[in-house]
C-alpha cells in the first residue's frame, strides 16, 4: 500500500495508478464533464488522465463544478 494525500486527506492506494484508474476507484466517471484535477500544482488536462500516473506522497485534488447561488 501507499499514501497519497487526497483533497487534503491521506488517502491509501494499491500501488501507483492513472488519474483516470483513480476516479473509477473514487466512484467517478472520469467521462462525465465539470470534473479538474490537479497533482502537485499542476492542474492535468482530461486528454492526459489516461496517461498522468498518481505515486505515493503526490498531492491530489478532485474538483467538481456545482450550480448553484
């Protein structure tokens, strides 16, 4: 097992995985639109979650876009 920090919270994983593996794992649908994620300081373009692998100690943040006033 290894530790990611997860939206601010220490998160376990399986080893190392795609942001994309990492949404499904989450419960996501890394298709569905209104979803950012950033690793490190660097926010990842959906065209490179496919390939941008999550390694124990990154930090990571899933944003999701609500309506809403």
């Amino acid at each position: 097992m290894s530790a990611i920090t997860l939206n601010g919270s220490p998160h376990e994983l399986a080893g190392e995985v795609t942001i994309d593996e990492l949404l499904r794992r989450l419960g996501r649908d890394p298709a569905v639109p209104g979803v950012a994620v950033a690793v490190g300081d660097r926010v990842v373009r959906r065209s490179e979650w496919e390939q941008t692998r999550v390694r124990p100690g990154d930090r990571v943040e899933v944003v999701t876009a609500a309506q809403g006033g």
